[in-house]
C-alpha cells in the first residue's frame, strides 16, 4: 500500500507538535506559548528547521518521522539548516516509537558536563532495525554514540534529553 503525501505530510507535523509539546516541559508555564512549529516546516527563507524555541534559539530542531532510517543524510540537512551559533539537534521517530535525540557528541558532553557522565556507548549497526534494537535495550538515560559522516553523535532519549535542558535552563548543570 503506498501512502499518499499527505498521509506522511500529517505524520511529520504531529511529529513536530510532540516536539513542541516535550521541549515545553522544560521551561515554566509562563515561558511554553513561545515554543512553536516553524511555519511551511522549515520552508521559510528566514527560519530554517522545524520548531523553533524562542526561550533558547542556540538549539536548531530538524523532525523526522519516517519508517526508513535515513540519519546521514538528515543529519547532514539538520547541520546545514543551523546558524553558526546554534546546536543542531536532530529528532526522529517513526510509527509507534517514541522519540530520539541527535546532537554532536562534543555538545552533549558539554551540555550533561562530561566529566560526570559515564552513559556513552557505540553502536556500529546503524540500520533501522538494529539501531532501534540497541534503543529499546540502552538504560532511559545513556546516550548511544554513533558516527555520521565526520560527525560523532550522540543519540539520546526524550525524558533524558528534556530531563538536561531543564537542568541547564535551572542552572543546575
């Protein structure tokens, strides 16, 4: 059955609202109105990238939500629609899976103060099926290293990496 555009184009804006909707956790209830999906998904010559953070515009989210794990190549997309000041973050899922964060490495490291972090492992499998086999397996808090081109990322959960900004914005890290 081959789904129709629109079908994918629905499923990749609920995607955006879930994001929306989790980076509102970090931030009082006062501060959430300003956290919103960037209007044509990205398309605007002006704002790049799918939702954008008005408390914090250092973070650049690119959404995917698409059965076939294609992370090079949305990787390459979230890194190039960043400005230079801003931390690329790639977040992707697909049909009854729950979300995943991709940042560099060095900017993880930075963000969860690396000398105290400890959850880091490799993956080499990064094709669909056993990049989320490795997933579903990873504590809710380690993060899983994997290179995408001259990048080395790390993958990260919702709840951990919401639980680090919170952190960050509290001033706690």
């Amino acid at each position: 059955m081959v789904k129709s555009k629109s079908y994918s184009s629905s499923k990749g804006k609920r995607a955006e609202r879930k994001v929306r909707d989790e980076l509102k956790r970090i931030y009082p209830p006062e501060r959430r109105s300003v956290i919103n999906r960037v209007p044509m998904s990205g398309a605007s010559p002006v704002m790049k990238g799918d939702v954008i953070d008005m408390n914090d515009t250092n973070y650049a989210y690119e959404v995917k939500c698409q059965e076939k794990l294609c992370l090079p190549e949305w990787w390459r997309q979230t890194v190039s629609q960043a400005m230079s000041f801003q931390i690329p973050v790639l977040v992707f899922t697909s049909s009854y899976r729950p979300l995943y964060w991709v940042v560099r490495e060095s900017d993880w490291m930075a963000m969860v103060d690396g000398t105290i972090y400890s959850g880091v492992s490799s993956v080499t499998d990064a094709t669909t099926r056993g990049l989320y086999d490795k997933l579903s397996l990873a504590d809710n808090y380690q993060a899983l290293r994997l290179s995408l081109g001259d990048d080395s990322v790390c993958v990260v959960s919702t709840d951990h990496f919401i639980e680090v900004r919170k952190d960050l914005y509290n001033g706690e890290r």
